[in-house]
C-alpha cells in the first residue's frame, strides 16, 4: 500500500480522497511501528519510525481538511496521529 500511495496521490491532484487515504493509512503504519507496549519497551528506533509516519500522515491530512473543509475524516485521523505525537 505504501508503494503505490504516492502515485494515487499524484494522480488526482485535485482530489481530497487520496490524501485522506495516503493520511490514514501513515497513521495506521505508524502505529504499527509503535506497536502496542508499554514505551518502556518500544525501541527509539521504533519511537523514531513512528513519529516520522505521523508526521507525514499529518501532511496528508491537513491538506485534505483544506479541500473537503465538511469530511470528518481527516480530523478523526489527525487525532490519532496527535495522540501519538503528544499535541496539545
């Protein structure tokens, strides 16, 4: 999924829908990263993966708020990903 989200993105340039995928999906894999331990037992390099996901889904996501100002979505994935990158 990684491997081809980019181009989606690339090829609908217009479009809020792959950006909110690309978004979710970065979300969902940093995550994944992070696994579900305790932080004392997840690795830096596992933190660092994990942060730099996020912040790249958070990209995605922003942008895709912009374009479709009504979807929920993205502010539902923007909150995981705030979670996980301790905002607020």
């Amino acid at each position: 999924v990684e491997n081809w989200i980019p181009q989606a993105v690339e090829a609908e340039p217009g479009s809020a829908l792959p950006l909110l995928v690309a978004g979710a999906r970065h979300v969902n894999w940093g995550w994944e990263a992070r696994t579900g331990a305790r932080a004392q037992h997840v690795s830096r390099e596992q933190f660092q993966v994990f942060h730099n996901r996020l912040r790249t889904a958070e990209k995605w996501l922003y942008a895709a708020a912009e374009r479709e100002p009504e979807w929920v979505s993205p502010w539902y994935f923007l909150q995981m990903s705030g979670r996980g990158l301790q905002a607020g």
